[in-house]
C-alpha cells in the first residue's frame, strides 16, 4: 500500500510550488528518492562555489508569523498560554513551530498545505511518540532516555491542561516534523506587531522555521 504522503508527491511538484510562491530554486538540483524510500534534495550536475541554489521569502518560512496571522484561535490561544518556565527548562522551544504546522495544516486554505500533505505521517525520533513513555532505541543510554521521557510527560501535561481537543497524536507528528526538519533562523522575519497579542510576546520572538524544500536537504542519507 502506497503511503499517503508519498501518493500526495505523486501528484504535487514541491518545486514548482516554492517558484510559485516567490522562491528562487536552481536547475542544478532536483528532488530525488533516497535509498530508504524517502525523498531527498540531490545535485543534478557539478555544482560551482557559492552558486545560490535556493531561497525562500519570508512568507515560505513557516513560524509563528503565519500563526499569529491566521485565524485558529485555538491554536493561537495554545501557543499564548504555554508554561514558558517549564518550556524552557526542559527544552520544548520547539512547540510554537509545531503549532504553526498543525495550524497550517488544519487550514486547506493556507498555500503551505498541499506541501505539508507530502510529508511522511510516521516518525522515529524522540518526539515521534508522545502517547507512552516507551524509547526502546534509547535503551543503551538511560540518561538520554529519561530525558526524553521527561520531555514526553512534560508535553502530554501542557497538551491535556490546553488543549484537549488536539488529537495528542497531531501534536506528537508536529513536534517530531520540528525536531527533524526545523531550523533556527538568526534574523528571522518579526511578527507584525499588531497580532503579537494573539500569540503573546514571547511566543513571538521564536525563532524556529519549517523552511520547505531546504527541510528534506537534510534527508538524502549517504552522498
């Protein structure tokens, strides 16, 4: 059975989407299977020093900006009244971009949509399973296994306490898309302060972006 994020590559062009809205991306790469059944950015041909192959506007770097500007509430109110104490002392930073996605996604309007139907729905890593507290690929260092641990029980009490009506396992996708894909961008572009009270001011200065196309440069295993 053909998995559904790869049936939604099929049928969608995730370069041709990013030229549409306003990115710049060269014929010199290309998007590519990898050896695992993945998809992966690869060099087409030799590829000069300092040659830009791509770059995204502000407007495709997914964060809190599209949150604060869109209209789920829910989320937005999410996001606002996070623990900021406990986010930060356990290193949950990635939460507001997690939002971010889930917002995204829940809204069929928004043009980054379609590039998130692409995405694999299944992850491996930490945050991949919020649901229980089981790491068996960390069974060979305990320290990093209570750590994540501690991440997991964290999350799952914020997410019960705001938002119940978020499917835990949505939540669990989001965050596991952020810790594999996300970047943190030095001068990202600032909210625009007059939806800064919807998410809160320090949700606001978060500096984490799911950056499409550059985020699978990352997934094309051995080269």
């Amino acid at each position: 059975m053909i998995p559904l994020w790869l049936m939604s590559l099929m049928s969608f062009n995730p370069i041709d989407w990013g030229r549409e809205h306003g990115a710049r991306v060269s014929d010199s790469i290309a998007i590519g299977t990898t050896s695992y059944g993945g998809r992966g950015l690869f060099a087409v041909e030799d590829i000069e020093a300092d040659k830009e192959l791509l770059y995204l506007p502000g407007s495709l770097q997914l964060g809190v900006g599209q949150l604060a500007e869109g209209d789920d509430a829910e989320m937005q109110k999410f996001v606002k009244s996070l623990p900021w104490r406990d986010i930060l002392a356990s290193e949950l930073t990635l939460i507001p971009c997690a939002i971010s996605i889930i917002a995204a996604m829940r809204d069929e309007e928004s043009f980054f949509h379609s590039y998130l139907q692409t995405i694999p729905t299944e992850y491996t890593n930490a945050m991949a399973n919020l649901e229980d507290d089981d790491s068996p690929s960390l069974t060979g260092s305990p320290l990093t296994a209570d750590k994540v641990i501690s991440k997991r029980r964290i999350l799952r009490q914020i997410h019960q306490q705001l938002a119940p009506s978020l499917p835990l396992r949505e939540l669990s996708w989001a965050s596991a898309v952020v810790s594999s894909r996300a970047f943190s961008r030095r001068r990202p572009s600032p909210v625009n302060p007059d939806r800064i009270d919807r998410i809160g001011p320090i949700a606001a200065v978060d500096s984490s972006r799911f950056l499409p196309l550059i985020d699978i440069t990352n997934h094309g295993g051995k080269t």
